[in-house]
C-alpha cells in the first residue's frame, strides 16, 4: 500500500480549516444551519492534523524500523516547526504595526464581534521572538497570539516527541499493545487532543502489520471503507457543537482509516489538485488568517460601506479570501522549504555531535 495519499488528505484538511474562517464569517454569516458543513469543520480538520501527523511519524518506524532515524527526526521536529512560524509572525507584526488589520473596525460596524478579539495591541520585535521560539509551543496565550490559529502547534510538538520516544522505547515490542490502551484510557479521561496523536499511530500499526495487510485484501474491505466514511461524514456533519477530543479523534481516525483501505478514495486524494494542495497546507495554515484579518476584512467592509447587500458581499469575500489565501500560501512556500532544508541541517549537525559525544547508535531489531 502506499502513503501518499496522506498528503492529498492533509491538503484538503488545511483548506477545511480555510473554509471553517471564510465561511461562518461572510457566506456563511446569516444561515442558521441546524448541521456542520463538512468542508466548514476547522475543528475536525484540525484533529486530522492530528492524527494525520501520528500516522506519517510512525508509518516508516513500522515498516522499516530504526532509532537513528527517530532521533533524526526529534531533532529536527522543533526548527521544522519554529522557523515557517517565525517568518509567518513577523509578516503579523508587520501588518499591525502598518495598520493593515482591518478586523477590528469590521467588527465595529457589523455582526463579527468573533473578530474583534484578535489583535488588539501592538507587538515589537520582542513579543515576535517570545510568541514564535517560546509562547506557541509551551505558554500559548490567544490574547497575545500574532496567528491566532497556532493553538495547535503545541500539540504538535509534544505529540510529535511522545511518539517518538514511544517508537524508540516500545515500537518493536508486544508491550506496545496494552500500552496503546492504557495510554489512550488516561488521554480519554483528561480529554487531552494528544489522543489523536495516540489514534494516529496505532492506525500506522494496522496498516503496515500482516493483518492489516490481509485486510487490504479482503473482498469486503471496499465496501466496509465506504460504509465507514459514509458514516463518520454523517457523524461529522451533526455532532455537537463542542466535541470532545475523542470525538473528533475517532471521527478523524474513521475517515483516515476508510482512505487508507480504499482504492478508488487513494486515488482520489492523490491527484494533481490534491497533491499540490498538500504540498501547500502548512503555508496555507500559517498565512490565511494574516489575509483574513487584513486584506479580507478591509475588502468585506468596503462593500458593506459601499451598499452592498449581504448576500452578495458575502460571496464576494469568500471568493475572493479563497484565491488570495491560497496565492499567499503558493508565495510563502519557498520560505516555507527554506526553513524545511535548515531544519534538516540542524538535526543533521545536532545528531554528528551526539554521536561523536555518545555511544554508536544502531539499527532497532526487526519485528
């Protein structure tokens, strides 16, 4: 079975996550739906994030297992994050301190009161370094956030850590088993979005095991993956307005695991659109709220000023906030592969020093 479908997902999560901004705040504004349009749903996009990220970090130890290239991968986990992060918050601080926010004075003038509460002070060159090296990943604070929607990168690096001290201390032995259920029982009941990680690389196991790989096999298993993302959609579309952590795990799981053991949906998610969308998703994440805030929200309130009905401003916006995020997204993706390529020298530099420090690191055994 092959992988890369998993970034044709990943793609059309973070345009979800898109959706789930542009959406509620313009098309979306003055619907009272009483269902969550899937390709609205920010929150479970953002939990196929993660489990998304549990599954790709655990998928290869599985297949071909080696404690080198998981200390590799540590190593690089926080400058591959940090470094897009810092260039994203600095484009925030530039825009505030420009005047190009324009979310506050929409908010004034209309029914966005959700806007209103972002950006409401002016940050230097301090608060950029603070936010981006420190705050985002240990002491994230939304009053004070320069991309609001980084909440998550938190959770990305400390699930990103477990798993791969996990992987390097129990991803070869039986003892992994009861460890999975004792470790989601206790994610469970602190309702920790680290649960998702977990669920991610549990669903790394099946796949690359002999029993998932008989179940691929399986004549039924078409039919059962249909039967599943069918329902995970239609559980996903009228769920609570605050799900839990684990449920939206075990919806992201479920649709993760109907793509995963069906062809035709492989596919799907590995065409050109979706691929390129995946190749853009951490950009598009890190830049659409910066055009939501400035660009979008100038643009949405020079139409209600100049008379604009509702309706049509509102499809305007979206429209409009659709193809400008993502042309950001396609200009902020060298910077993004830039800091990729700086990551993998720092974990590269990093690993020569512990290795020339301690003793030779050795492939883990075969399972």
């Amino acid at each position: 079975m092959r992988f890369s479908h998993l970034d044709g997902v990943r793609g059309w999560a973070s345009l979800m996550v898109l959706f789930s901004h542009l959406g509620p705040c313009f098309l979306l504004a003055d619907l009272d739906l009483s269902f969550y349009p899937l390709i609205t749903d920010g929150a479970l996009a953002v939990y196929l994030f993660f489990v998304l990220s549990g599954l790709v970090m655990s998928i290869h130890h599985f297949r071909s297992p080696s404690r080198e290239r998981l200390l590799t991968a540590a190593l690089r986990r926080y400058p591959r994050l940090c470094l897009p992060v810092l260039a994203a918050s600095l484009l925030a601080v530039i825009l505030v301190q420009s005047g190009a926010m324009w979310n506050g004075p929409l908010a004034a003038e209309g029914d966005y009161e959700w806007l209103a509460q972002f950006y409401r002070y002016t940050p230097d060159a301090k608060d950029w370094l603070k936010f981006s090296v420190y705050e985002v990943f240990f002491r994230y604070d939304r009053d004070t956030a320069l991309i609001p929607v980084l909440w998550t990168m938190q959770h990305e690096l400390a699930g990103s850590m477990a798993i791969f001290l996990f992987l390097a201390l129990f991803g070869q032995h039986w003892i992994r088993f009861p460890l999975y259920v004792i470790g989601a029982s206790w994610l469970i009941t602190t309702e920790s979005p680290l649960l998702a990680f977990l669920s991610g690389m549990v669903l790394a196991d099946l796949i690359t095991s002999r029993a998932g790989q008989r179940l691929a096999s399986q004549p039924f298993t078409p039919l059962a993956s249909l039967l599943v993302l069918t329902g995970c959609a239609a559980a996903a579309m009228f769920r609570a307005p605050y799900a839990t952590p684990l449920h939206l795990t075990s919806l992201a799981t479920g649709l993760l695991l109907a793509v995963s053991y069906s062809a035709p949906l492989r596919r799907l998610f590995e065409t050109p659109l979706s691929r390129r969308l995946g190749e853009l998703s951490f950009s598009l994440y890190l830049v659409h709220f910066l055009l939501l805030c400035s660009v979008v929200s100038a643009l949405h309130l020079g139409l209600l000023r100049a008379g604009v009905n509702d309706v049509a401003a509102g499809i305007l916006t979206f429209t409009v906030g659709t193809v400008t995020s993502l042309a950001a997204a396609w200009a902020f993706k060298p910077v993004e592969t830039s800091s990729m390529q700086l990551a993998r020298r720092i974990g590269d530099t990093l690993l020569a020093a512990i290795k020339e420090a301690g003793p030779a690191w050795r492939r883990a055994p075969q399972r």
